[in-house]
C-alpha cells in the first residue's frame, strides 16, 4: 500500500543545498531592526567578511582564529556560521 506524503513532508527529507556559508546568508538571514543596516544580510556590504565565513564550510579547516577591529561584522559573521550549521546538518549534536 503506498501512503501519500504531503509537499511539505516530501521536502523535509530533501538534502540541503550546496551553498557556501556567505550564499546560505545572502539567501536567509534577515538583521534585525537594531543591527545599524537593517534588512537583508548582503556579503557585499562588507567583502571581508566573505573569506572568512566561507571558510567555515571547508571540510579540512579544523580550527579558526578571528582577530579583527571592532564593528567589523565578526558577531554577525558568527551567527551567520550558526545558520549554515544549523541548515546544513539539523540533526542532534
């Protein structure tokens, strides 16, 4: 007998998309109305920025050292490394 899955149960069994940690940002993270830009998160507005959240992604890089000035998007950068986690491997840790 074949049960029938709803659209939404047939999704929540998809592998999550191959993106980079700055792409899966780009595409889901929303500052809040605190954050100095508000709206959605752009990479672009601070390039920096990008290097060092994608590396995160890369299996090989085992451990991660952030010296840098202050209001510089480390924080932000940091949550956004959280939301790639989180998406790529929901699972318990």
């Amino acid at each position: 007998m074949k049960v029938p899955f709803w659209q939404e149960e047939k999704l929540a069994w998809e592998p999550p998309e191959k993106l980079t940690v700055s792409e899966t940002a780009d595409k889901y993270r929303v500052l809040s109305y605190k954050a100095e830009k508000r709206g959605k998160w752009e990479t672009n507005f601070n390039p920096v920025a990008r290097a060092f959240m994608d590396s995160f992604g890369i299996d090989c890089v085992q451990e991660m050292w952030l010296v840098k000035p202050t209001q510089s998007s480390g924080t932000e950068s940091l949550l956004n490394m959280i939301l790639y986690a989180i998406l790529q491997d929901p699972g318990q840790a």
